[in-house]
C-alpha cells in the first residue's frame, strides 16, 4: 500500500504527529502493534501522575479541560489521548507489527506482518519506554522472592508488610517506593550512583516553570545556582545515603538523564519509612549483599532500571536520524523521530513542539 507518511507507534508522540499532519492536509498512516492508542499508559502503575504542569503538558490544539488537576492523574491522561484521536478521527491501524523497514528505490519500504507499506516519509514515534532493561546480578537465579520489572508493576496491594527492594532511583524508582511505603510495605532503595533529586514545585513554583525559564541561562550558572536552591528546598541529602553526581543537572539533562521529580519521597526517606542502600554486589536465597558489605533479606525485588527505545530492532542504522525532532539528516532521510528527547521542561511538551516542527517539514517538502 502507497502512502505520503508512516507514522509507527499510536502513544501520544504518533497522535500529536497524525493530527499536525491533518491540519496540514497531509496523507498518512499510523501503525501500532497494540490494539488500541497509547498502550504504553494505559500499563503505567495506577498511582502515576504527570510530573508537569497540565498547562505545558497537552498535544496541539487541544489543551487539557480546565477541570483536571494541576498536575493530571495517569486514568485521565489515558482518556485525554482516548479524546484526541477521536477529535481528529484518527485511526491508526491496530495489531500490525513493524517488521523492518528499507529504502526501495526513491521510497522507504515498511514491512510488516500485515503486508507492506511504501511511504515517502517515515516517523517513528514508538517512544522510550518500548523494551525494558533488567541487568544482570550475580546469584539472580537463586533467590527465591519475587522479581519483576517496574513495567509490570500496577500497586503497592501485595506488597504490604513485605520488605521490597527497589533496583534504581529514577522517577519511577523513587515514586514506586513511595507508593509502597504509603502503603504498608517496606522498601528499600538501591541506588548505585549520585542523583539528582528536584522538588516538583520550588517554592511554589512547578519545577517544570523554573527549568523553562533557566534554560537559556550558562550551563556553569546554572550548575552553581541549583545545588544551593535545592538544599534550601530539599535539605542535604549525604546523610541518608543519598550524594549528587559530579555532573551538573544541565549536563546530564543533555546526556539524556533526567532528575528525579520528588512528589514526597525525599521526606519518607528523612522519616525512615523508605531506606536507601548502595549498588548490589550479589543476590541470595533470601536477599541481597551490598557493595558495602551489608546483607539483607527481601520479600521481593523491583528493577526500575528504566527501558531502551527498541527501533534498533526494524530500523537500520542508515536510515536513523541524528536525534530527535527536525534535523538536517532525518531530511535527508526522510525519517524522523518523535517523542525521544526528554528534557526537565516536560517530556509531552517537547513532544508536541517536535509533531509541529516535523509536520511542517514533511509538507513543506
């Protein structure tokens, strides 16, 4: 089948390209392995909420209703994207699973298990969180809790009372052992190197704000500056296990490494109720050994050891862009990425800065 643009992947980076493409009159077609949009959040643990503010964080033309809180709960975000693709009669076409994807001559050839497409353009918008990453522990194989990765994690209900560890304190590391320990369990947070912890508002300012309006200041300003805010507004962390990377937070915002939001547990870890543990030299029957020596046993274990994007599988190194959103090689290719650069302004608002951008890319050329 002949088509101006393949859009892979329904999530909200696809809907935001789709409906920028319908507003530039532009002929497409979206492909999505699952059976309906945006599976990735319909899967999220049930107590996730957006870290940014609804006001920065809705696809184009299409705000969030004045009626949703400030910052908007995982069910309502799943209905939000529901009533985007319904609003721009977008129809992606379900349980279709991209194969591969090659240059046929002038056009770019998708291979699929429902036959092939030719399209002029290709956006891949599979986002992210597409495959998780579990690393390997030495003494895995013997340790006979239970061990899952945050991907497969919904709530804290059959944990309560159980001592959990929790590999990894990203955002959903950190917020997952606070949903645990709000709710009865008890985890613990192993954390193998310096992170960089943010309140969610400073100082009543939604953090998402403050990092859009000191973007555009000097990196070194910048790294001076936020280590001695965030102490006001956080306290020093050393003592509880906790250190910050070398690394300013620009640079590892860059280099693809968000901070961790906090939405409260900073202070259960001040209160004792979440622990902090450093990197795991090796797994037991019944726990874990720490690289400090210190041995103990758990019920279960969480890796929130974060995902890869999982294009690498149908998509050539040749036909990758540079990076994300509009660049001089993904013109050249004719093959653009959506929804891959996350900074601290908000991953759905760069999301559909990007959808802008490309589409009007694709029909100007």
């Amino acid at each position: 089948m002949d088509t101006n643009v393949v859009i892979v992947g329904a999530g909200p980076a696809g809907l935001a390209v789709a409906a920028c493409l319908k507003k530039a009159g532009q002929d497409f077609i979206i492909l999505e392995k699952a059976n309906e949009v945006a599976p990735a959040w319909r899967r999220h643990y049930r107590r996730l909420h957006l870290h940014t503010v609804k006001s920065f964080s809705s696809l184009p033309f299409v705000p969030f209703p004045k009626s949703h809180p400030r910052y908007v709960p995982r069910e309502k975000v799943v209905d939000y994207l529901d009533a985007y693709a319904e609003r721009f009669g977008l129809r992606p076409r379900f349980g279709v699973t991209v194969k591969s994807i090659r240059r046929d001559g002038g056009e770019l050839l998708v291979e699929t298990d429902a036959g092939p497409f030719n399209a002029r353009k290709i956006v891949i918008a599979t986002g992210n969180n597409a495959q998780p990453i579990t690393p390997a522990f030495p003494g895995i194989e013997a340790f006979k809790g239970k061990v899952l990765h945050s991907a497969a994690y919904i709530e804290a209900a059959p944990y309560v009372g159980k001592h959990v560890l929790v590999i990894g304190m990203g955002n959903t590391g950190a917020e997952i052992a606070l949903d645990l320990a709000e709710s009865g369990a008890r985890p613990t947070i192993s954390v193998r190197k310096g992170v960089h912890i943010v309140p969610r508002q400073l100082f009543g300012v939604p953090i998402q704000m403050v990092g859009i309006a000191s973007r555009p200041m000097p990196q070194a300003l910048n790294d001076w500056m936020f280590p001695k805010i965030l102490n006001l507004a956080l306290g020093p962390l050393e003592r509880y296990g906790i250190v910050r990377p070398r690394e300013g937070i620009l640079a590892q915002i860059d280099a693809g490494r968000i901070p961790v939001i906090d939405v409260g547990t900073v202070a259960a870890i001040k209160a004792g109720r979440i622990g902090i543990a450093p990197d795991i030299a090796s797994f037991t029957a019944g726990g874990v050994k720490f690289t400090d020596g210190a041995e103990k046993n758990f019920d279960a274990v969480i890796f929130a050891t974060g995902y890869r994007p999982g294009y690498d599988g149908f998509l050539p190194a040749e036909l990758r862009p540079d990076k994300s959103g509009v660049n001089s090689r993904a013109r050249e290719l004719g093959v653009y990425l959506v929804g891959f650069y996350n900074p601290v302004t908000g991953l759905l608002r760069e999301i559909g800065l990007e959808a802008q951008a490309v589409a009007k890319d694709i029909a100007r050329r």
